[in-house]
C-alpha cells in the first residue's frame, strides 16, 4: 500500500453529483489501504464568475480616467481563491457521510508558501509536518488547490491550471508514489480528439514529451506541474473522473523516457490558437540588434517565442519576425514603438490569425527524415510556413489560422498516429 496524492479539476467537481462521485473514487482508493491527499478545483465555470466580479468593479472609473481602487491584485486572489475553499469543504463532508475520516486544508493551512507574486505565484515550499501525520493516522487530507500564502501573510494564487501544481508538489513534499491527475478525459491522446477522432489514448509519454505537449498548447496537463514531476521522479497517471469506482480506468502514465515502453518517433500533434506573430521591417542589420528587441519584449515582461531573420531588399538591413501570447500583443507593439529609435525599425507589421502547430517525440533524437515529413504534408494540402522553431524532441510551424484543423489532421495521419506502435525489441 502506499500514498497517493489524487487531484480533480472543475468538470470534475462541476456541481454536487459530480462531488459524490469523487467521494467514490476516494473512497475505493482509501479501501485498498491507500494513505489519500486530495487537491481540488473550484466547480466548473467558478473561477470565472469570480473573476468577472473583480473586472466588474474594475470597469468602475474615477473622474479622472484612473482605477478608483488602484492595485488590487491581492484582494483578487483572495477573491479568486475562494472557490477551492467551498470544494474542499464539500468533499471533506461528502466523505465523511461515507464514513471516512476526513478534513479540508487551505493553501495557508499547509502552509503552502509561494512568492510574492499574486495572481501567478511560484511554489517556495510546503510545510508537511502537520498533513503528513494526518494521513498516517487515516485521514483524508482535502486540500485547496491553486493557492498557497506569502511571506506577508497574504493569499496567492498560482494562475491558471494551478491546481495541478499544487497536487504535484503536494506530492513530492509528502513523499508520494505517484499523483493521480482526474480530468473529464480519460488520458492523454495523440492530438485533440475533437479534431482527429482517430485520436489515440497513449498507454505511457515520457516527461518530456509531456513538458513540450503542454507548452505547445495540450490542456491536460498545467507546464510547471510535469516540469515539477519530472525533477522530482515523480510518476503522473491522467485518468478520467467520469468512470465509477471499480471500473478499467488505466489512464496515461507520465514517467521516464525508458519507462514507455513503445518505439514511436511522433508521440503527439499540439496546437495553439494563442499566439500573434510581429514583424519588424528594415532593421539594420548588425550584431545585437536581435538584443535589443528582446530586451524591449522582456522589459514588458513580453515571453517571445518563435523568432527568424531574413535580409531584406535593400543592402544592409533585416527583417525581423517573432511571435508572442495573443494576449500579450498590444503591450508588446506599445513596447516597441516606445523602442523603435534604440532598435532601429522602420515599420512593423502584426498578425493575430495565425496558429503554432508542433509534433513532438523523443524518437526525433534518434530517426531522420521528420522534417520533411512534416512538410511535405502541410505542402500537399496547400498550407503555406510562416515560421520554423525546433528543439530536439519538437518541430513547431506558424501557419494562418485558417489552416489549424486541416494541418493537424494532415499531420496525424502523416505519422500514422492512429495506428499502436509495436512494443520495443529487446535483445534475448
């Protein structure tokens, strides 16, 4: 027997049945003589109705154009944190009507300390010597997810998908065997299956696989939560909440590159409609003007992506294309404008319709002739390349966003992602 740290995001805990399920599942693992952490989610739609609060009263200006209220991001992670708190109570509760012994945890109840910044905090520690025993002992330790305190005293909020972070590093303080990630999905798929319903279940993905999925735009998994995994030797198993107790539910294992088990060279097609691509035209061309740009875009605390010179038509000049997040656009030109006579443009250009379509696989290391396949089929449907990034294990390429769906059909199919790969041949 050991102990397991079992996560449930908002469609997990969407309203009450779905909470009584969950106490189910709870319940089946806690009768195989597991020791039990849970780490939940506001219900569905939750998080937003909150925030619209706070954007409502944000919409409220003074006469003189500023915000009335002036900064107010840490009322709004205690605003914002509040919904983890109703869920936990509410599972505690629909445990202990089953019988088992069972309490909710807030984030600065752990004490799950972060840094000081709100609304996108980072795990400094957790503080285990109080829900440690309390497992030991037989209780169902409920936990808040995506909120833990400052050192002043105040709640944060680790942004968006922070529950999953906090389940994972739950886990590695506690000295879990593994952390159990429940979705509405039963594992993670060759590419969205909304797309390509021959989308395929993968049995096992390597943690870095996993980490480029994520950050390429695959929503199972929050990016921090698998990199956090990862150094810790920490296995992740995704499984759907949506199955009764008792029921085949093997899910995805997430663990080490020689723990998969397949020989597969693409593991997965990613996409991501977040993102808008910059051009910058008739920059000089001379070393550390690609600096520049960069220092401007990190000033604005702008994350680039994506990036490709080209010489332009007239003599000793360049042209310059980036992509950053759709969202963070307008500060990004707003930067670069403030910029342009220490960069040295002449113009720039932007382009909100475009999508990052990525295939990764750790069988990239080793197999040639990837590339081309990509392109080749992309090509074969007409669909033109605006940018090209690459890392070891991932091809990413901008396309128009017109193209998302037919591209990632193309490439799914291209890498015969629908069919299982044969285990690998070991030697006798």
């Amino acid at each position: 027997m050991g102990r397991i740290v079992m996560k449930f995001g908002g469609t997990s805990v969407a309203d009450l049945d779905r909470i009584r399920a969950v106490s189910k599942l709870v319940a089946a693992e806690v009768a195989a003589g597991h020791e039990i952490a849970v780490v939940v989610s506001a219900m569905s739609g939750e998080t937003n109705r909150l925030v619209a609060l706070v954007d409502a009263l944000d919409a409220d200006m003074a006469p003189s154009g500023e915000k009335s209220g002036g900064a107010v991001e840490d009322e709004y992670d205690s605003i914002v944190a509040s919904g983890e708190q109703v869920t936990s109570g509410l599972l505690a509760i629909a445990l202990r009507r089953r019988g088992i012994p069972a309490r909710s945890w807030l984030g600065w109840q752990i004490p799950l300390r972060t840094d000081m910044a709100h609304s996108k905090a980072r795990i400094a520690e957790i503080e285990s010597s109080a829900i440690g025993p309390s497992l030991a002992n037989g209780h169902v330790a409920v936990v808040a997810g995506f909120q833990g305190i400052n050192d002043e005293g105040r709640i944060s909020t680790l942004g968006r998908g922070g529950s999953d972070t906090s389940a994972v590093a739950l886990a590695v303080a506690l000295k879990a065997d593994r952390c159990d990630i429940y979705t509405d999905v039963d594992g993670v798929y060759t590419t969205d299956p909304r797309i390509v319903p021959e989308a395929r279940r993968l049995n096992r993905i390597a943690f870095e696989e996993m980490l480029e999925l994520a950050s390429l735009g695959a929503k199972v998994l929050q990016v921090r939560s698998v990199e956090l995994a990862m150094n810790n030797d920490l296995p992740i198993r995704v499984l759907t909440s949506m199955a009764e107790a008792g029921q085949d539910n093997p899910g995805t294992l997430v663990c080490h590159e020689d723990q998969t088990m397949e020989e597969r060279v693409v593991s997965g097609v990613a996409y991501s409609r977040d993102e808008a691509q910059i051009t910058l035209l008739r920059l000089a061309d001379e070393p550390g003007v690609v600096a520049r740009v960069c220092k401007a875009m990190s000033d604005a605390n702008v994350i680039v992506d994506m990036i490709v010179q080209g010489i332009s038509r007239s003599d000793n000049t360049a042209n310059l294309t980036f992509t950053v997040g759709e969202r963070d656009l307008d500060t990004a030109l707003e930067a670069l404008e403030q910029a342009r006579q220490e960069i040295g443009f002449e113009a720039l250009k932007h382009d909100r319709d475009v999508t990052k379509v990525s295939v990764v696989g750790i069988g990239m290391r080793s197999h040639t002739g990837v590339a081309q396949t990509m392109f080749e089929a992309l090509a074969a449907k007409g669909i033109n390349i605006e940018v090209i990034a690459t890392s070891e294990i991932k091809i990413s390429v901008l396309i128009d966003s017109e193209y998302t769906e037919l591209a990632v059909r193309a490439l799914h199919s291209a890498f015969d992602l629908h069919e299982t790969p044969a285990p690998p041949v070991t030697a006798p």
